[in-house]
C-alpha cells in the first residue's frame, strides 16, 4: 500500500460519546495518533447522561484554528449535529453501529412506530446524512446503512474492527485432563444468540469432557442462565462479570474452541464481531453462524467452522467435529491467526485510516 502519511502531520480532533478505551475507539486512537496530531475530546463519566455533555463542552471550547478535520469515534451521533453547527471543518463519523438497530430492531427496548423509535432512526439517519463520510464495520453493514438511511455507497467506508494484536495473541493453554473447553465472552445481547450455545450443551450434555464457559453480563444474561437451570445442565458455567479488557485473551487462550454469535435478528448477519477476531487473533478455533458479513473473511472448513443461525443441532455437530479431530482443530487455529494477521496488519489499517481521513480533507 502506498504510504499515506504527510511529511508535516495534519491535526485533527478525535471526540466520542463512548469511552477511549472501548475497543473501536481505543483501536482508531492508536492508529490515528501514529499518522495525525490528535486533539482527544472524549470522558471516562460513568455514564452517557454524563459522558455526552462533557465530550459536547470539550469540543466546544478547543482551539480549532490549525485542525484539518473532526473525527467522531463510537458513541459521536449527537457530536455530529454539534461538529456541524460549530465549525466547518470536515466531519468523519465512524457510526460503527445504528442506534436504531440496536434499539429498536436487536433489543425491540422501543417499537418501531413510537416517538422515541422515529426519533431513534432520525438521529441515526440525519447523523450519518451530515458527516462527510460515515465508517461501518463490514460491507454488509455499508450494504444496510445505505438501504435503510438513503446514503450514497461511496459515502460509507468500511473499516473491520480487529483487534489489538498486542494483547490478543496466542499462549500456551494449561492441560485439564479429559476436559474440551468451549468458550463464549461478550456483552449478552440479542444478536449473539447465547440460548442456542445452552441448547446446545443440552445436547451434548452426555457427551465426556466438553464444558462450556461463558464470561460477561448483559441483556440475556438471566434467560440464558435461568434455561440452563431449567435444563439441569452440569457441563455450563457462568462468570458473570465484566472483565478489563487485558483479562480477556487469558480466558480465550483457556480454551479448546471459541463461540462466535449465533442468533437470528438482523444485525447478526451484517457483522463480524470482537470475539471472532480475538479469538483468531489468539490461534483459537472458532465456530461462528454463517452469515454475508462473516463470508467477507471466513471460510468453512478453512479457517473457521461455520453454522446455520439459530440452530442449536448444527452448532453441536460443529463442536463435535472439532472435538474428533485435532488436525481440523490444528488447520482451523493457523489458518484463522493468518487470516487475523492478513485482514488486520496494523500498519496496513492505519494506512488505510489515514487515506479515509486525507481523502475527506482534501475534497
């Protein structure tokens, strides 16, 4: 790739409603502050009532004479309207996700036809219209965001999460005698599909020596919990808690298997989430649902073991087909670490940020 960085380091100001250590924005700072003077305007507040007006008062009162242009991170929809009201430098808005997906669609906290739900898809919508260029995590997510809010394609960039290949590599996992570990880690919502890894352990509860952990809190959390209950299911086990990031490739690499999502609501086939590249950043096999977003990457049988959505009977046969062969397992953690390095070459994203944010400059 043709290196993009100036001799003299353009300046631009990063501001977000999400914190600088959320691994979207975390990833984007590194990277930017390689090839950019970066202003940060973000806040550590415990909360969005708190964080937003903080990031909407920093950006207000900085010196903007001298910057380039505004680069909204996660959580930035109303610094957008802000960005645009207070200055007339470009704005790049890495959307990331729709609140109105999110919201509205995966977790259905409002219907579609409320006020707060119209106001939802506004927000995203007039947010993603104003930024010069909008950033999304895979070009099935491009694909939707430009049907559903009428956006230009050539306006929606695409930008994989990856990881952070200094603290998600491979290690050495301690042996438990008889034991095949599977592990699932994230935040319990919707479009992960965690009820279907309990059925699963269901029925391959008979099955000696496969366990399954699942590390996290979030929305279904207790459904998921209270069904392995229900089933009387001794092959589960369930850390609830959050977890500093820096603890999390320890808990992959305790592994024989890492768990992808499985769910059916839309947003699930329109990503590739964290864990799926943490887990082949760290060497792990991993089974994930078979979807558009996923086929930009994986490949069945190659470097991933893909299923169908939804369907507890197939992901169980994919962890038993792992469990019966080591080569598989074997090809399965090199193939995935070369696809994780070729997908997610840190100097190579941060080329391609850097082109993103010149390109907007320059128009």
């Amino acid at each position: 790739m043709t290196k993009t960085a100036p001799t003299e380091k353009r300046k631009i100001i990063f501001a977000a409603g999400g914190k600088s250590t959320y691994p979207r924005n975390a990833n984007a700072l590194k990277m930017l502050r390689e090839m950019f003077d970066v202003v940060e305007i973000t806040s550590s507040a415990g909360g969005y009532l708190w964080r937003f007006p903080i990031a909407a008062l920093k950006l207000i009162f900085a010196k903007k004479s001298g910057v380039d242009a505004i680069y909204l991170g996660f959580m930035g929809h109303p610094l957008v309207f802000l960005a645009k009201a207070i200055t007339k430098k470009p704005v790049i808005f890495d959307v990331f996700i729709s609140l109105f997906d999110s919201i509205c669609l995966e977790r259905k906290t409002v219907g579609l036809d409320s006020l707060p739900g119209k106001l939802i898809f506004w927000l995203d919508k007039t947010a993603c219209r104003l930024a010069d260029v909008v950033i999304v995590d895979t070009a099935a997510h491009a694909r939707w965001f430009s049907e559903t809010f009428s956006l230009p394609p050539e306006k929606i960039k695409v930008f994989y999460i990856c990881a952070d290949a200094d603290l998600f590599r491979p290690a050495a996992k301690t042996e438990r005698k008889g034991e095949f570990v599977m592990e699932f880690h994230g935040g319990f919502i919707p479009l992960q599909g965690v009820e279907h890894i309990v059925k699963a352990a269901k029925i391959l509860e008979n099955r000696p020596g496969i366990k399954f952990r699942f590390l996290g809190k979030g929305m279904t959390l207790e459904t998921a919990r209270g069904l392995s209950e229900k089933l009387g299911l001794k092959n589960v086990e369930f850390i609830e808690e959050f977890v500093p990031i820096e603890k999390v490739p320890a808990f992959i690499n305790e592994s024989d298997v890492a768990l992808g999502i499985f769910g059916t609501v839309g947003k699930t086939f329109r990503v590739i989430p964290n864990k799926a590249f943490e887990a082949l950043a760290c060497g792990k096999p991993l089974i994930t649902c078979q979807t558009a977003a996923a086929g930009e990457m994986l490949k069945d049988g190659e470097n991933a073991l893909l299923c169908r959505a939804g369907d507890s009977i197939d992901l169980a046969d994919k962890i038993l087909k792992l469990k019966n062969d080591a080569g598989l397992r074997r090809r399965l953690a090199e193939n995935g670490l070369k696809t994780f390095r070729e997908f997610c070459d840190f100097n190579e994203r941060k080329e391609r940020l850097a082109a993103i944010v010149l390109a907007t400059i320059k128009k």
